[in-house]
C-alpha cells in the first residue's frame, strides 16, 4: 500500500533534493543532486529523474504513477496564469514550471514556495508543531517566509503571501539608504542584507576583503564581529516587522545562516526595542528538521 507514502521535491540554486516518506515522517529514501543552471528543460529533467530515482531507492512499486508529488520552488505561482514569479533562480521566471512538469513526469504535481514547505514541515511535526500561527524564514542563497495558521498554507490571491525578503530593511540608518540593488530590480530588499551573498557583500563594503558568510560567522576577528552584530540587528528590525503585522506563535528560522551560533537565542531579545506591545515575548527557533525541512514540507503537500 502507498496511501500514506509521500514524495516531495526541494528545487534549489544549487541543489535539487528529493525524499520518499510515510504520512508518520519516517523517511523511506532521500536524494540529492545538484542544480542545472541556466538551463530550464534540463531542470525538468533532472526533477523528474530525481522523483523515481527516490522511488525506486524506496521500493515503491508500479502504481506510483498514479500518486503526485509535491514540489517546493523559490519564487511563487501566479494563480491566474500558472508562470513563475519572483524566483531569484532567474530562468524559471515566466516559465509554466507547473504544467510542464505534470506533462514531463505524467504526474499530478502540487507546488508551493519553499518558503512555505519549510513552515508547513515545522508546524506539523517540526520546531512549531501545535501552534496556531508559523512563521518561518529561510536565511540562504536567499531570503524568503512562509506563514502557516491552523495547520494550513496562507498563499493569498497574488500567490505572493509571506513573500518578506522583498521588503524594505525597516526602521534604517543614514548609511542604509537606499540600500544595494536587488536582483528584483529595487533597492534596499531584505534578500540583499539578510542572505549569505548580502552578509559577505556588507562585509566587503565596510573592509574590502571578500569573505564567505560561514567565514565571517565564524570568525573572531573585530571586522566580522562587527559585521555579525550589524547583522543581527537588521535581522531583528526585519523579523520585528512581521511580528507587528501577524504577531506569530512562533518564528522558525530556517537556511544555512540559521545554523549561526547564537543567533536564534539572541534575536528575542534584540526584537524587542522594535516590537509594538507593553509586554513583548516573542519566540524564536530553529528549524528541527534542519536544511531537509523544505522537502519535508514539499512532500507534506501531498498529505
């Protein structure tokens, strides 16, 4: 029987992950393969080669054909359309990722932000699991939320819900103003701060030398301490921003810059100056399920 045996699949910039797991979260099978880039049919490809290459390593038998998979992307469906939008993976963009996959796999496919995988994945049975209203935040390649309440995905008509890296940095300095250009075209996005790119690009302006984000994050050397704290700070004014506007259960913190040492500990405390209520507590996490959340919550799209 494969009634309770779900198939996702994580479509990042660098890697394209696929797992087979029952209803109850026992993985059956988990693959990785890195991302064709630049290249849309070849991405096609390599998503349906990855959904029966985890299928066959999970012994799923011949009715899989019959079962859909579920699918997390950066960017979002335009719900009148059915094109991508806003994906920072610049070749899906106005590209029918939808349908197309459904023609090439022969498949029914369920696609949602990968933002909102990673939230729906922690709200059922991760860091948030229980709670009423999730937030979660990816801290990459890119940056990027997805909001959960009551156990469902909140997509909104525009398909662009918790779409929080393309805000504005808020409450900023003098010397944060405009802000650098954004892939998007505008200035001053959360994505061009709050990513791994946007932390070794902060740190190059203010010293000139050219790090990688897990570098500085590590490092002990005053420029990086001072860039970390920069950091932290644009991090809570962000997040404090959202906790205004839906005032979330809790916060979920998700991507690699996550995984930074004491960074979902310090942040309730930073938010606070930031957040408007006479008795602020704000509960912040990190993704249980680590960097596998997303697909995790790719497949639960199928449930």
């Amino acid at each position: 029987m494969t009634d309770n045996i779900l198939t996702g699949v994580d479509l990042g910039g660098t890697k394209i992950s696929a797992v087979v797991m029952e209803a109850s979260g026992r993985e059956l099978a988990r693959i990785r393969v890195a991302s064709p880039r630049n290249d849309y049919a070849a991405t096609l490809a390599a998503i349906a080669d990855i959904v029966n290459e985890a299928e066959r390593a999970a012994g799923l038998g011949p009715d899989t054909a019959n079962r859909p998979f579920g699918i997390g992307t950066p960017g979002s469906t335009i719900p009148s359309s059915g094109l991508i939008q806003n994906a920072n993976s610049l070749w899906l963009n106005g590209k029918p990722l939808w349908a197309d996959l459904e023609r090439v796999t022969d498949r029914r496919v369920i696609m949602a932000n990968d933002a909102n995988c990673l939230a729906l994945s922690e709200s059922f049975d991760g860091a948030a699991a229980g709670e009423q209203t999730v937030f979660a935040v990816i801290l990459g390649t890119g940056v990027g939320g997805g909001l959960v309440i009551d156990g469902k995905l909140l997509n909104g008509p525009l398909g662009i819900s918790g779409e929080w890296g393309h805000n504005p940095l808020p409450w900023p300095q003098k010397s944060e103003w405009p802000g650098p250009i954004c892939w998007c075209g505008r200035y001053g996005c959360l994505e061009t701060w709050l990513s791994g790119p946007g932390l070794s690009a902060d740190h190059q302006r203010q010293t000139g030398d050219s790090l990688a984000a897990d570098v500085i994050a590590s490092a002990a050397t005053r420029a990086c301490v001072e860039t970390m704290q920069r950091y932290r700070d644009r991090l809570s004014r962000a997040i404090a921003g959202v906790v205004n506007i839906i005032d979330p259960n809790v916060v979920v913190l998700g991507g690699g810059l996550s995984r930074i040492s004491g960074l979902a500990e310090e942040l309730p405390e930073l938010i606070l100056p930031h957040v408007f209520s006479d008795a602020p507590s704000i509960r912040i996490v990190r993704a249980m399920h680590g960097d596998d959340s997303g697909v995790r919550g790719a497949a639960r799209l199928c449930a």
